[in-house]
C-alpha cells in the first residue's frame, strides 16, 4: 500500500506521512488525579453524611417512641384496661403490659440511638425500670422520655397530662 494522500482529514487523524494513528483515551497520572479527587471529595463529605443519618435514624426513633407511648394511652382509653408501662434505659427500650392474657408489646430503639433518661428524675430511686399505669379515665402522668445520638443530638417525647397525646421536643446542646 502507498503513501497516504495528503489531505485536511488525513492530517487531523495523523495519518499523514506514515505517522501512526493518534492515541485517544486517558493516561494513568489523569486517571490518578481523578481518583485523588474523588476520595477526597469523599473523606470530606462523610462526616457531615453519617451526621445527618444519625439525624434522620433520631427523629425517627422518637417518632417511633411517641407511637408507642400513643399506643399505651389508647389502649388503657379504648379498651377501658389498666395498662402498665415499663421504660428502660439499661435495655434501651420500653415494654406494655396489661390485664389481657398474653399481651405484651415491646419497642427497643435502633442502634446508635439510646434511651437516656425519664422524666421527671426521681431523687434516690434506685429500680433501673421506671414503671407507669395508665388507667381507664384518670389524667395521663405528665412524663418524658429523652433521646440521644451518637453525635450529641437529643430530643424528649413527652406526654402532655391534659390532652394524652405525647409531643416531641429538639434538646438545645449546652
């Protein structure tokens, strides 16, 4: 095969004069940068992401907290039954019990979130499982139950005594 004609196409490929073909693609310091930049991309945002899923996994366990508390209120009222509420800070979660043969519901928090404390503090008390009764037509105690992250995040469901239904406060970090 001849020489290959000179023309505008033949010199923009570098075919002309028998120069090889020109290489397209990456070399490996570009591929390298890249990557240098995309892990750093990464080592930068990953702090601020697991924060944010500790965030999201809190408000979603005290919206979880408050169903069950909900769900305590609502069965003493409904069911016109004594219902007993077992909170647990050591086991990290809170147990229902009734008259009812066989009930017992349990809730336990996901990991990362923990139960912290009940409120109000009882000075001197020494059982680890603060026991509550709701009974059918008496006031709803006035109780709270706070809930932390692993990042410091807290936030307290409590009852509210006049209305039974239990709210959901954000803890300002002191």
């Amino acid at each position: 095969m001849g020489p290959v004609p000179f023309t505008a196409e033949t010199r923009r490929r570098g075919v002309w004069r028998g120069e090889p073909k020109a290489r397209r693609g990456v070399t490996l310091i570009e591929l390298l940068v890249v990557v240098i930049i995309i892990g750093l991309v990464v080592g930068v945002s990953f702090p601020s992401v697991t924060a944010g899923l500790d965030s999201v996994r809190l408000a979603s366990a005290t919206q979880s907290a408050a169903a069950f508390l909900n769900s305590a209120v609502n069965r003493a009222e409904r069911r016109q039954d004594a219902v007993e509420l077992a909170i647990s800070p050591g086991e990290n979660g809170m147990t229902i019990y009734s008259n009812e043969p066989g009930f017992k519901r349990e809730f336990h928090l996901p990991d990362g979130i923990s139960l912290d404390a009940v409120l109000p503090a009882i000075p001197g008390e020494t059982d680890p499982v603060r026991r509550i009764l709701f009974l059918p037509g008496a006031a709803v105690p006035g109780i709270g139950i706070q809930l932390s992250n692993r990042h410091g995040s807290r936030r307290i469901v409590r009852l509210d005594p006049m209305t039974g239904f239990p709210r959901v406060e954000s803890v300002e970090a002191k």
